[in-house]
C-alpha cells in the first residue's frame, strides 16, 4: 500500500477506535502494515485499572444520613440543611467522578479500552444519585469492554446502579414489575420486534430477587424471587435471570442488535445492512467474543471505505478530549470541563434516559456548533466562553412535561487551560506546511477555500487555531 494512503488509513482507524494519534506515532505506524498497527490495541497483558475516586465509606455515610431522615415530609430547619447537605456532597463527589474518568481520557495510554468503555456507557445508559454505584458500574463496563458479551451483561444486570435505576427492587414474587426486563430486551439485547409482552411479564418473574446489600453488593432474595414455571420464547420452565440472559443471547437477533450499534458508533450513523449482518454472524461464531469482534471490524475494507472516513460527527466527550490530547492541555481550572458538557449536551454519568444520547446529527445543532467552533481557540489561547449550549437533561424533561423549568442563565467562565505549544510543535518536522498540518488534524479532505486560508497561515501555532476552529474538525 502507498505510505500516503496508509498514513490516513492509520490515522482514521486511530480516531475511531481511540481518540486521535499524535504525529511521531502516525508517521512511524504509516511505514507498517495496518495489521501490525491493529496489535496495539490488542495486548495479551491487558490490565484495566478502576477508577477509584468514591470510596464505599462515601457511599455508607450518605446511605446513613439519609436513612436517618426517613421518608419524612416535614422537615426541622436543621434536618432541611443536613438533607441539602446529603445533595451537595453527592453532586460533588459525582463531578469528582465525571472529571476523572475525562481526565483519563485525555492521558491514557490504552485510550481504546477507554473508547470501549465510552461505548457500552451509552449502550448500557444508566443515572443514579450515588456516585459510589455509577463509579463501580463504569468500572464493570472497563474490566469486561474487551472480554466476553455474557458476562459484561449480567455483571451490569447485577449492578446497584442498574438495579436502582430501572426499578428491580421493587420487583417482587406476585408483584413483578417489569421495567428492568423490558429494558434489558429492548435496549440491551434483541430490540425491539423482536419480543412480545408475554415474554416481558414471564422474564420480569425470573429477575425477582435480584437486589443489592447496602454495601453495594448483589444480593439474590430466594425469599422474593418466583419458583413458578415461566414460559419465555416459547420454551417453559423455572427460570432463573441468568436463564434468560442466557436463552435472549442463543437468538442470532441479538448479535444482530449488538453489531449494528458498534456499526453505528465505530464506523458510520447509517448503518450498512450487508455489513452488519456480516458481523452479526461472526460475533454469533464466536460466542459474543468482544475482542474477536472489533478486531473483524477494524480489519474490515468496509471500515476504510470513502463514505466512511471523516463522515461521523464527533460526540462532545470526543472532540473535548481528542483536543486535549492533540495539544497536550491541562486544565487548571477543571470544572469548565462540566460546563463543557452540559453545553454540549453529553454529561457523562448523566444519560438524558435509558436510550442513552441518540448521538449522530443530534450532537449539533445551531447553538453548540457556534459554541464548538469556537472551543478550540478559547481552550488554546485561555480565553473566556459564554456557556449557553444545550439544556440539562432534567431541564428538558421539565419542558417535555410542560413544567417551567430553572432559568437559564449564560455563564461567562474562564477556560483557564494551557496547551503544551512546545511539546505540540517539536512533534513535527520543521518543514512542515500548513497544509499538512491540516492534512494531519482534520478527517475530511480541506475544500480548496480553507486550503488558500490555511496556506497563508502566519505559523503552524496560528494554523493550528484556525484549524481546529473549522466545522470539518467537527468530525472524525
């Protein structure tokens, strides 16, 4: 293959499957074959390491205070400023939270696990008020990105968060209630269609009795859970949830369901059916192998194809942390980074539902793409930015009830960051051009207008910020 073609190859394979790759890097991988570039994100020793921000003593003496003030409506001055205390401490150890694993990120050296994780985040979309059961099931979601399907899903199934959130503590013998089993099939696993309302009710009666200790551990209630017979996709029998899980991942429909969603955030937003079905039927071959699979997908020529290099819109968490990665930036001031998010309309730990965020075309829009373009000189050059991009999930749920929700007011805020312009610049070869460095920070090709522009940069630091602050930058 031509060094040049390979150099893009590399670069774009680097930019779906991490978040971008720096130069040296890039120049010494274009001169191999795109196989042996392939190995780097396949380690034999890999180690995930767990993000250890919430302490489970942090998650006990919130449980506490709050246990202690029951459910009680009518609240003493005092016991009104301890519960407004329970919520500030929750909201900072969770932006605690939020800004580390950004900061991950940004610093990685295994940034394709971290995409992985950012991945099954949005697929397994969950919130919860206890940073401790959002750090531990971000942890599960790391530990088996890369390993084996089954055991990601019912580690996830089994998670507090995840019990929490879609309501199966209170799903009880001859009380079912069938929220978490109808997520779990329409979301998690086979999709819609592909189910009936017999089968939510009959699988809602197998996962009673899956709860958590206060500990934050799994706990199964034989007490609550129902021996009854169960009739599920046609078969009858006294199922268990892991029964289920096991019976909904034996229908091919599910690898199907599985691989159109890695389609649509690794390669492109209209997913292409041949090739989906292709890796629906090698992931179903290998048994939900995680790692198999997004090998086959990154080895695909589908994967480098035209229509599918420089054509994704970059997801807010993309474009904040490959722009931090590209210019080596540190923020001395890291909770921009939360407004940074909200403006832009993906708060990680903070899904607006269970669907997760659409993604796609409904990352921009015309407030956040002004708001976009004008991030990278502000970040790079320490400026000032008016935060008033996309509304808080809550605050959209408020207006979807036709509920007034808080007034928003545009906060004006400090970046307060450094780029490492030093450390960026001696990255390239002195003759660098412009154009080049456009070649290398942009997906899409530059039209022939930006090229004259870019051209007369006075610099490469100059050319950069122009670069960067062009709609094509949007995409990857």
């Amino acid at each position: 293959m031509d060094r040049k073609d390979n150099f893009l190859k590399i670069k774009h394979l680097y930019s779906r499957a991490g978040f971008g790759i720096s130069y040296p890097e890039l120049e010494k991988l274009s001169k191999k074959s795109s196989s042996k570039a392939l190995e780097h994100f396949f380690p034999k020793d890999r180690k995930p390491e767990d993000l250890t921000t919430v302490s489970i003593d942090d998650s006990r003496s919130q449980m506490m205070m709050q246990s202690a003030l029951g459910g009680k409506k009518d609240l003493t001055p005092e016991e009104k400023e301890q519960r407004k205390n329970i919520v500030r401490l929750q909201n900072e150890r969770s932006r605690d939270l939020n800004i580390d694993w950004l900061r991950r990120m940004m610093a990685t050296d295994d940034p394709f696990l971290e995409k992985m994780t950012l991945f099954w985040h949005g697929h397994f979309a969950c919130r919860t008020n206890d940073p401790f059961y959002a750090q531990q099931l971000n942890n599960i979601q790391r530990s088996h990105a890369l390993g084996d399907f089954k055991t990601l899903l019912v580690e996830v199934s089994k998670s507090p968060a995840m019990l929490q959130y879609l309501n199966n503590q209170q799903n009880r013998k001859n009380h079912p209630n069938e929220n978490f089993a109808r997520e779990l099939m329409e979301l998690f696993t086979i999709g819609r269609g592909n189910y009936t309302e017999q089968d939510i009710k009959e699988s809602a009666r197998a996962f009673t009795g899956w709860t958590y200790t206060k500990e934050g551990a799994f706990e199964f209630k034989p007490a609550i859970h129902d021996t009854g017979s169960k009739t599920f996709f046609g078969k009858t029998g006294n199922f268990d949830g892991e029964a289920i899980i096991d019976m909904i991942l034996e229908n091919p429909k599910t690898a199907t369901f599985i691989s159109r969603k890695l389609y649509t955030f690794f390669v492109n937003d209209i997913p292409n059916d041949a090739h989906v079905a292709e890796l629906a039927t090698f992931m179903y071959q290998k048994q939900y192998n995680i790692s198999e699979v997004m090998l086959k997908l990154f080895s695909s020529d589908w994967f480098y194809a035209p229509e599918n290099v420089g054509t994704k819109i970059k997801s807010p968490i993309e474009f904040i942390v490959g722009l931090s990665r590209e210019f080596y930036v540190t923020y001395s001031r890291p909770q921009v980074l939360i407004q940074l998010q909200s403006s832009l309309g993906q708060y990680l730990f903070n899904p607006p539902n269970v669907a997760g965020w659409p993604g796609g075309r409904s990352w921009i829009d015309s407030s956040s793409l002004m708001l976009r373009m004008k991030i990278p000189s502000l970040v790079l050059n320490g400026g000032v930015i008016d935060f008033s991009g996309k509304a808080d999930p809550e605050d959209e749920a408020l207006i979807a009830l036709n509920k007034k929700p808080k007034a928003v007011v545009p906060v004006r805020s400090y970046v307060n960051a450094q780029a490492d312009w030093d450390k960026f610049l001696a990255d390239f070869p002195k003759e660098l051009k412009p154009t080049e460095l456009a070649a290398y920070l942009l997906q899409p090709h530059l039209n022939t207008k930006f090229e004259a522009m870019v051209s007369n940069s006075q610099s490469l630091k100059h050319a950069a910020v122009e670069i960067t602050s062009m709609p094509e930058y949007q995409l990857c």
